[in-house]
C-alpha cells in the first residue's frame, strides 16, 4: 500500500514505519495464500489467519493515515499533493497491470491466444484492469478456489479516497479542528454498524484505521506512547479473539499499538528500510503470483510451501520495482511545472507570471 515517508533522509530512520509495512505485508501474503487455496467459503468468519491479515491492513491504514496529513501539511497545495500521491502509486501500479495481462494472463488463461486478447479489449474485459474481480471474463483462474485475479488492489481506490479527504479538510482549513475528525470517525461508525453483516460493505472500518491514524498524527504532540497502555491494549486485542467481537476490539487497539511499536528507538530495527521500502510493491504483485502458484500446482501446495515460493517471486520483484520504479518517481516529487515543462520539451506559458516563487 502508497504511504508518504515522516521526513527525507535520516528522518525517515528514525522510526520503524518500514519494518511494520514489510511485516504487514508478508502477513498479507501468509494470509492471501491461504485463503486463495482453501476458498471463502470454506472459511470460518473469525479464522485467525484472516484476521491476521486484517490486523496486517489495518497496520497499512494506520501507518498511510498517520503520514499522509504530514504530506498535506508539508506541501498545503492541492496539485503537489495530488502530484506526490500520484508518483506514490500510479508508477509502480502500471507495471503490474502490464506484466497481469500480458504475461501472466497469456500463460495462465483457458481461452486461445486469438479469444483472449479479443476479450481483453472489449468494453467488458477493460473495465476489469486492473482490478479484475471476475477473472472468468479473460479466462483466468477459473477452476481455482477463489477465482479473482488480483482482489488485494481492492484498497487502491479506498486509499485515494481517504487522501481526497484529506485534501478536503485541509483546503477548508478544518484538518486540524478536532471535531472534523472525530465526526467522519463517528459516521463511519454508524456506517460499519448498519453494514456489520455484509463483508463487502463492513470494509469501511479499514477507514477508520485510517482516520485514527490521521487524528494521531495531527495531535501527535499531545500523545505519548507508554509500555503499559500497549500492553493492557495488546492484551485486550488477544483476548477479544475469544469473543464475538475481535474486529471492534482491533479498530480501539491497534491504532495505538501501531503507532508505539513505530515510535520505539531501536537503531538495529529504525534503520530496516536502508534497503528500500519493498512493502508497496510486495503487497500489488503477490496476489496474482498466488493465483498462478495454485492453478499450477493443482492446489497442492501445503500453506508454508506456497507462502515461500511465492514469497521468493515477490520479493524481488517488489526490489525491482523499488529501485527501478518507485524510488526513481518519488524522486520528481519536488518537480514544478517549470521542471515538468523543461523535461517534456513544452512550451512556456506567457502572460502567466513567475515559474518560480
């Protein structure tokens, strides 16, 4: 998932945002590997697998809600802040839909080479990119137990909303007004309650990881972060297992577990991200990679099998993307238009003032 860094530099190693997402997303493939061999339905609600995996996206929620108002607050313009959300997740997104649909899609497919491409290019077949969630239109992963092509880039669209609000509340100068907050944070609420029993439509609580986040991050001067809080919370989140109500539990105690496990000074585990952040790129590519895994294999793979194969596959190609991608679009995050206009070779606009201010 698209996060924005707490600082450039030594800044950003001065805390374990990087470690948390790269533990976040190797849950989410643990996660995803079994629950694409055994199949929804074959799933019990609370299974504790699937709600590791949901603790692993709240972690992304709460993280992403935390960092991104500092980016708001940092730039406080609605195009650059549109412009480094854009480098953050459209560069590295692309690749995957491409490599999706012609490579895994060609070798993966049930239809022939000629039907494939004429259904990928019909008006039903394109508004399945990229999140493909009937792979049947192109073939794909048909006999498998879940038949998706990649259902994790079910958060993209969640995740820009979230930062449209944040350019809302920031535009109107109500960001930092406790109230706006807290009153989005109170609607979703009431929407979760009135939706609790459909799966589809309860996944608004991930906003609320993210609102939580948010509202820490804009009072984080007020908040401390104390080792017996996390520990009664931690607690609580470990017995609510145990009862009806472990989603609820996780929504009042994992935002701050997150955000104390973040803050801890540990130089060994502040500096895990020296390499790169690979967690974006691990958590877009690896679904697909699964799917592929399991249509090979017959769903004969044992659970840690499939995890570290796949985890073998991703892994470098969430470095590759990194280095080759990510790190690179980031680093036009600071351009202007004047830059822009000089890279592409476009014309000046006169009459229009100073490029620069």
């Amino acid at each position: 998932m698209s996060t924005a860094h707490p600082g450039d530099g030594a800044a950003r190693f001065s805390n374990n945002f990087d470690l948390l997402r790269f533990v976040a997303a190797t849950a989410v493939i643990v996660t995803h590997a079994y629950v694409l061999s055994v199949g929804y339905s074959n799933m019990r609600l609370y299974d504790p697998i699937l709600l590791m995996g949901q603790a692993a996206l709240a972690v992304f929620f709460v993280i992403s809600g935390y960092l991104i108002p500092v980016s708001w607050e940092s730039t406080a313009s609605l195009p650059r802040f549109a412009w480094k959300r854009f480098l953050r997740i459209i560069p590295a997104l692309v690749p995957v839909v491409l490599i999706t649909l012609f490579v895994i899609g060609p070798l993966m497919t049930s239809l022939p080479p000629v039907d494939y491409y004429s259904t990928l290019f019909t008006l039903e077949g394109i508004s399945s990119v990229p999140f493909f969630e009937n792979g049947g239109v192109i073939g794909l992963f048909q006999d498998n137990p879940v038949p998706l092509v990649n259902g994790s880039l079910w958060v993209i669209p969640v995740e820009i909303a979230m930062y449209g609000v944040v350019a809302v509340l920031g535009l109107a100068g109500l960001l930092r007004r406790r109230g706006a907050i807290i009153g989005l944070a109170a609607i979703n609420i009431l929407l979760w309650i009135a939706w609790f029993d459909d799966p589809r439509a309860s996944k608004i609580r991930f906003t609320l990881y993210f609102l939580i986040g948010a509202y820490f991050s804009l009072h984080r001067r007020e908040i401390t972060y104390r080792p017996l809080i996390a520990g009664i919370l931690l607690l609580v989140l470990a017995l609510s297992v145990l009862t009806p109500y472990p989603l609820v539990a996780g929504v009042i105690c994992i935002p701050y577990l997150v955000l104390y496990a973040a803050h801890i000074r540990i130089p060994l585990l502040n500096t895990f991200g020296r390499a790169g952040d690979f967690s974006y790129g691990m958590y877009i590519y690896h679904y697909p990679i699964l799917q592929a895994l399991i249509q090979i294999s017959g769903d004969s793979l044992s659970l840690p099998a499939l995890s570290g194969i796949s985890f073998l596959i991703v892994l470098p190609l969430a470095f590759l993307s990194w280095h080759a991608i990510e790190k690179r679009a980031l680093a036009a995050k600071n351009l202007d238009l004047a830059d822009l206009r000089r890279i592409f070779r476009l014309p000046a606009v006169t009459g229009s003032g100073p490029a620069r201010k």
